[in-house]
C-alpha cells in the first residue's frame, strides 16, 4: 500500500519544490520597486492601451539582468491585455546608498 501511494506521490513530490521556487521568484521581481514604478507608468500610457486594452498586468516569465557595477536593472516581460499582447524591456539606473552620500 506505501509502495503505490509512494509511486502516485513521486511526480508532486519532484514538481512542488519547482514551481514554487518559480512563484516566489515571479512574485519578488513585481514587488520589486523598479518595476512597481514601471508597470505605474506603463499603465498611463495611451499608447500601450490602445494596443493591449484596459486591464494590463505582467507575463508569467519575468527576466531580470542586474550589473551592479554599471549600476542599472534591465527586465524583460511581457504586457498581456483583453485585446492583445506586447514584449516590453524596462531599463532602470540606480544609485546606491554609498553613492547618494558622495553626491551630498
């Protein structure tokens, strides 16, 4: 009986961990403030929702390229509509807290 429940277990045993560790790295890039900041501006462009429509929200996949040395973020997604579909890149530079205090 363990033997069989152990087989029918196996294939959500191996994908659980998977598709969470994907869930919570989609949800720690849109709560991310750059791209919170992004998707605000996006959704007041007149551009943007005469292609894809009114109710705008991101893709499922979300790539992110950080350089900490050059200093800038660059994600890569896609805006999905009630009308339509849109690939979109975000370029962000950013200053850290070291930096700001040599600007002062």
């Amino acid at each position: 009986m363990n033997l069989y429940f152990l087989k029918a277990a196996s294939p959500f045993i191996v994908v659980t961990p998977i598709v969470s560790w994907v869930y919570f790295k989609r949800k720690n890039n849109i709560n991310h403030p750059i791209m919170q900041r992004s998707l605000l501006h996006l959704k007041k462009d007149q551009r943007i929702l005469d292609y894809c429509g009114e109710n705008i929200r991101p893709g499922f996949w979300i790539t992110v390229n950080r350089d900490p040395i050059e200093n800038y973020v660059k994600f890569g997604f896609t805006l999905k509509g009630d009308s339509g579909s849109l690939g979109t890149s975000v370029i962000a530079d950013y200053l850290t807290h070291r930096e700001l205090k040599i600007l002062d």
